[in-house]
C-alpha cells in the first residue's frame, strides 16, 4: 500500500475508490487495512486536496475575484428590482380596490334586470296563455257547425310554441288554462281522425286537407300518416282472413244417413263454397285493397300539395306492405286449411288473374301514382304446386299412351292436344306463366318424339325396299303420322292462339315442334339409304346395255327409254307409291328426298360419263336417258321440275347433256371456257372422253386394276377436283411413254385434248 501523492493515485487506490463512487458498496480492502491505516490513508488523501486546492487558487485567482466582484453587483441588482416590485404590487391592490367594487355593483344590477326580463316574458306568456285559451275555447264551443279544427289547432300550435321554452309547472294562474288546453288538443285531435277516415272514405280532398292541415299544426302528422296506413293493413288483413275463413263442412254439420249408409257431404256444398272462395277474394283484391290503396294515394297527393316532406314514397311503402301482409295471410290460410290449398293451386291462373287485374287497375289510372308491381312472394307460393300440376297434365298423358302394347291412336292424341289448348288458354292471364306452360307444353312435344324413337323399327326389316312394306314399316309409317298429327294440331291451338301468347311462347313450341321434323327424317334415313342404293345398283347395269356398243339402230327401230333407265323410273315411282306416300308429312319428305335425288343424278352422270366404248348410236341413246332421268326423278321432287331446279347436280346434268352432241373438240373448248355450259367438272369431261379412247389408253379404273363400282367408291371419298384429274392423269402419262417407246408417229387425236384437261388440275 503506497503513499497518496497525486490524483491518478487517489484514483488508483482501491480503498479511495469507495469514496469517489455514488453507489459504492463496501470494500473487502476495509477488511484488510486497519482503522489506523485507513485514518492515514484519509489523512494523505486531504492533503493532497488541500494542495491541489492551493495550486487552483493560486493558477485562477483572477477569474475568482473577477466572479466576487459580479457577485455583489447582482446583490445590488436584486434590491432596486425588489423595491420596484414592493411599488407594483401597491399600484396593483390600489387598482384592483377601483375596479372589484363597480363589478359587483353592475353583476347585481345584471342579475337583478335578468330577473326583471325573465318575469316580463313570463307575464307576457301567460297573458297570451290567457288570451289564447280563451280564443280556443271560443272556437270550440261557439262555432254552430262544430269546433273550427283548423282555428283551433292554429291556437293550439301557437299555445305549445309559448309552453315549450319555459316551465309553466307551480303557476296556480295557468294550471286550469294548461288542462283546458290538453282537453282541447285531444278533442281537436279526436275529430281530425275523424274527419280524415271520413275524407278518405268518401275520397273527399277538402276533408283530407283539412285534417291534414291541422295535424301538421299539431305536429303530429308523421304519428296520423302511420296510424292511418296501420288502419289500412289492419282492415285489409281482416278482410283478407275473413274472406278465406271457408272449410269444408264438419262430420258435425252433415246429416248422418241411416244405418249403414256413408256419411256425405251434401251434393254441390264443395262446388258453392268453392264459388263462395273465389267471390270473396274478388272482393277482397277488388274492394277492400284496390279502396285502401285509392285512399292512401289520395292521402299522399294532399300531403304533397302541403309540401309535407318524407311523403314522396308513400303509396309505393303502402302497396309493398300491403302485398307482403297478403303474402303471409295466404300462406298462413292455406296451410291451415287444405281446402284453401287445393282451390288456390288448382285454380292458380284465375287467382293470379285476380291479383294482376288489382295491378292493372290502379296502374291505369289517369292520376296514378305508384307502380302497383307485382310482389310474386304473393303467388309463389301456389304457382310451384301449380305448374307441377301442369307438367304432369301434359306428361302423363304420354306417358299412358306408350304403356301398353297398342300405339296411341289419334284419339289419344285429340285428348293431349285439348288438354294442351286447355293449359294455354288459362295461362293467358300473365305473359310469364304462359312461357313457363309452354316451356311445359314442349316438354311433353319431346317425350312423345322420345316415345316415338323408342318404339321405331330399326332392323333390316324397316329399311327393304324389294317387297311390299312391312308390319316394322308399317308401324313407322303410323308412328311418323302420328308426329305430324300432333305437330299439326298443335300449331293449329297455337294459331287460334296467335296474339294472345306470348311470342316466347310461341317459339319454345314451334322449337320443340321442330323435332317432330328431326324424328321423322331419322325413320325416313334408314329407307332411303336402302333406296339410294337400290337406284346405285339399276344405274350399274348401264354399264352392260349393248346397244351402247352398237354402230346403229337396229331396222325399224327409234331410239328410246333403256331398259335400265325403264327399271329406274318403275322402282322410283314404285317406291314413292308404296313407301314414302303413306307419310303424311311430306315436307320432311321432300327434305329427305332431295339427297336421294341429288345422289340419283350425281351417280347417272358419273357412270355415264365411264361407260366405255361409246358409239356414235350409243351416245344418242344416252342422251336420250338424260332426258329420261329427269322424269325418273320427278316423283321424289316437291313441286317437279321447280324442285330439280334447286341442285346443283342437276345443273350438271343439264349441262352435260348439252355437251354430249358436240364434238370432243367443242367439248373442251367450251370447258376451257367456262366449265363445259357452266356446270360441268372437267373430270367429268375427261372421264368421258375415255370413251372413245383407243385400247392403249385405258380408263383409270382398267389401269389401276378397279372394278367400275371401286371406282364410283373412291370418287365419292375425293371430291377434289384435283385429285379426280390427278387419278386420269396416270394413264394419260402411261400412254404418252407407250407412244415413244414404240416410236410412233403421232398420239390419238383424242390425247391432246386429253391432256389439256388433265393440266387443269396442275393449276
């Protein structure tokens, strides 16, 4: 433990450190110095103060005397300050004693004239009080017709203005003045409603104006709109539950029979209690709610022409309260009662015509002010059960028709057609449940062509067309006679009904009545594809008529009809006669027909067009049969020759007919021109010009190894242009290598021309 000499050791000892820290806690050197080494420790460490003190002293002893010096100038300072303020606090008592003393006086004086003013008024209150009263009681009681309301709600508006900014309450003065006026406000009241119910009854506007006036006096207008519009419901709503107060009667109110005997209700008491329901909800909608919703509108005008604020809406709150009170009044009825159920949806469109007849009524009105929709929460309720009702109507019948082993007849199809114009014509009354029956109507539409197609014929026995007509077909032919029938009778209801149905209506039948049509056509597919190839198989054998091979006409004998062309004409006729007659519907089947005729003619040219080898006799017989052809086909074409003259094949075929006399030069001139007349494929052309081709130029088929009906095959799978002149230009190209191999001197005179329409397809 050294000596203590300086401050870094004063800072360094750890016994001083204690004593130069703020929160120094007890040291463990305290436990090894003794009390006489700390002592000395101390001592040395004054010391050292008292040096460094002297040193400071010594080194700034200007600076503390400059600071002394200040010092006492300050303590001069603070004496004048304080004496100053002595002076100001003595101004200020003296001050204070001048102003405190006149404020007191003028708040008593205040005080005392505010008193002064709050009697005065009081005395003028409840001398006007007074006078008024009197006047109010003069009106009351001196008029020989009755109280003046209006007069008096005036005073009494004036008597409530007076009495509502002070309190009256103790002034014996006013006390009996105050109770004549509750007694007088209450009677003013009294007969105010009273002459507002009458008004409205008797839809008298001076009496509704009046009352109207003197409850806006009153200030209680708003609380007399209310309670006249919660009288209105009121009435309504007992109207409504007495009117559909009617049951059935009970087994206690029927007379029981004898021993034995059934207890009945009397005959026709449901049909008169029926007829009672119905003429108490006529007057229920057409009285009770069409008089009340009359009254509120009236009420509204007069409150507008008062430009009375918060009443711009009121007839239309009125009819919305009203209806969703009616709402629940019958929903709660015919749950209650099942015979207010039934009547209600059984009889849903004459009760929904009820209710629209209320909305049209108040609409069309000159001086209507509401809307008047319609709330469908009303009839929701009973349209549902209705329109199920109605699907199964329609549906069932159907249904019935195809449950047994016989087909439905037409008379089965009478009784859906009436209970079709029967479910329309009651749905008139409203254009929304017109397209939902209809929408029901073309449900059952469909469920019969579902019934049809399921009891089709489908096998082979429906499609023959070599012997007479089979039972299948014959069911067929009935099936689709009885789709026309019910497409025909079901146009008919609708064009009876023609500006009364909707037009959405309208065209959700005629779509459904379309596939009538569709199924039609699918029984009519199967027996003219067998048709179709029937008439394939006739023009085949042209192919092995000889006298197309003949040089000339045999002696005597002029140029005809070919057998096969005689055997065509007879099965067309034949089949038209036996098989497509029987179908009533004979638009579908000249639809269908149109693509037997359009294949007949595209398969008589194109095989006309391959016969091979074709002399100069030849080629007048064939254009003879292209005359023929046309009349072959007249009987599958509505309207003859104006139905042929629709396709594009038999423009074709009248075309090619013309190129036929010309010479194989001509002929491709003219389709160079313009596609032989206009209307001829070059391929056509080409194949045709095989015919008189010699042996070392076969026709595609010979060359590709084809039998002609492989042929008539593949061009019916490629109809391009391109690649039919493509499958001629192989042998055409065979032949060109041919003739140079053998070093001939020329081609066929054919081959040029030939070749010129081969190059078409290169374009």
């Amino acid at each position: 433990m050294g000596d203590i000499v300086d401050w870094q050791s004063i800072e360094n000892d750890e016994f001083l450190k204690q004593f130069l820290s703020c929160d120094a806690k007890q040291s463990n050197v305290n436990q090894v110095l003794s009390v006489a080494q700390q002592l000395n420790k101390l001592g040395q460490a004054i010391a050292v103060l008292d040096t460094e003190l002297q040193k400071q002293v010594l080194a700034n002893h200007e600076d503390l005397l400059s600071q002394a010096t200040w010092v006492e100038k300050l303590e001069d300072v603070l004496s004048i300050m304080q004496a100053h303020v002595q002076s100001l606090l003595s101004a200020v008592e003296r001050l204070r004693g001048k102003i405190v003393e006149p404020f007191n006086r003028i708040e008593t004086q205040t005080i005392m004239l505010s008193r002064l003013h709050e009697t005065s008024d009081l005395l003028r209150r409840v001398s006007r009080m007074q006078h008024l009263s009197r006047r109010l009681h003069s009106q009351m009681n001196t008029c020989s017709s009755g109280p003046d309301i209006v007069k008096a709600a005036n005073s009494l508006h004036e008597l409530e203005q007076l009495m509502s900014d002070v309190d009256l309450s103790g002034l014996d003065v006013v006390a009996d003045d105050q109770q004549a006026i509750k007694v007088h406000r209450a009677t003013v009241q009294r007969i105010a409603t009273h002459t507002l119910t009458q008004g409205l009854q008797s839809t008298d506007r001076t009496q509704v104006g009046t009352a109207v006036q003197v409850f806006s006096n009153l200030g209680v207008l708003q609380g007399a709109v209310d309670t006249t519009v919660t009288s209105a419901l009121s009435e309504v709503e007992k109207v409504a539950r007495e009117a559909l107060e009617v049951s059935l009667p009970t087994n206690q109110d029927i007379k029981r029979g004898g021993p034995g005997r059934a207890t009945l209700p009397s005959p026709g008491s449901s049909g008169n209690l029926r007829t009672k329901l119905w003429a108490n909800l006529e007057r229920l909608f057409q009285d009770s709610v069409y008089t009340q919703c009359i009254q509120i509108e009236l009420l509204q005008r007069i409150l507008l022409e008062y430009h009375a604020k918060g009443f711009d809406d009121l007839s239309e709150t009125f009819w919305s309260k009203i209806t969703t009170l009616l709402a629940k009044v019958l929903l709660e009825r015919s749950q209650a009662s099942s015979f207010v159920k039934q009547a209600l949806e059984g009889e849903y469109p004459k009760f929904l015509r009820i209710y629209l007849d209320l909305s049209k009524r108040l609409k069309e009105r000159p001086q209507a002010i509401g809307t008047y929709t319609i709330n469908r929460n009303v009839i929701s309720s009973f349209e549902n059960p209705y329109l199920s009702r109605s699907v199964s109507r329609l549906l069932d019948p159907v249904h019935t028709m195809f449950s047994g082993d016989i087909s439905p007849g037409q008379d089965d199809i009478d009784s859906l057609i009436r209970t079709v114009a029967s479910e329309l014509s009651v749905s008139l009354v409203d254009e929304g449940l017109s397209t939902v029956v209809a929408r029901n109507v073309g449900k059952a539409i469909r469920l019969f062509c579902l019934k049809c197609e399921q009891a089709l014929i489908t096998d082979g026995e429906a499609s023959q067309v070599i012997d007479a007509p089979t039972p299948g077909q014959q069911t067929n032919v009935t099936l689709a006679n009885l789709l026309h029938y019910l497409s025909t009778q079901t146009s008919r209801v609708v064009g009876n009904l023609a500006g009364s149905l909707p037009a959405e209506g309208a065209s959700i039948i005629a779509t459904a009545l379309e596939q009538i049509d569709v199924v039609t056509k699918n029984i009519l597919t199967p027996l003219l594809a067998s048709v179709n190839d029937a008439i394939e198989s006739i023009i085949l054998t042209m192919h092995d008529d000889p006298e197309f091979r003949e040089t000339a006409s045999p002696l005597g004998k002029e140029i005809g009809c070919s057998l096969y062309m005689r055997e065509l004409q007879g099965f067309i006729l034949r089949c038209v006669n036996t098989f497509l007659v029987p179908y009533k519907n004979q638009t579908a089947v000249a639809e269908c027909c149109k693509s037997v005729v359009s294949r007949c003619i595209e398969l008589f040219v194109r095989h006309a067009c391959l016969l091979r080898p074709l002399t100069d006799y030849g080629r007048a017989k064939l254009i003879a049969d292209f005359i023929q052809m046309e009349v072959a086909v007249t009987p599958l074409c509505r309207g003859g020759q104006l139905g042929l003259s629709e396709q594009q094949q038999y423009r074709t075929l009248r075309a090619l007919r013309s190129l036929l006399p010309l010479s194989p030069e001509d002929m491709v001139e003219k389709v160079l021109e313009g596609g032989g007349e206009g209307g001829v494929p070059p391929s056509l052309v080409l194949l045709h010009l095989f015919s008189g081709a010699p042996s070392d130029l076969p026709s595609p088929h010979q060359s590709a190894g084809w039998s002609i009906s492989r042929l008539s095959h593949w061009m019916d799978n490629h109809t391009s242009e391109r690649e039919r002149l493509a499958l001629s230009s192989g042998p055409l190209q065979r032949y060109q290598t041919l003739v140079r191999h053998k070093n001939l001197p020329s081609f066929h005179p054919l081959f040029p021309l030939m070749m010129k329409l081969a190059s078409l397809g290169d374009r």
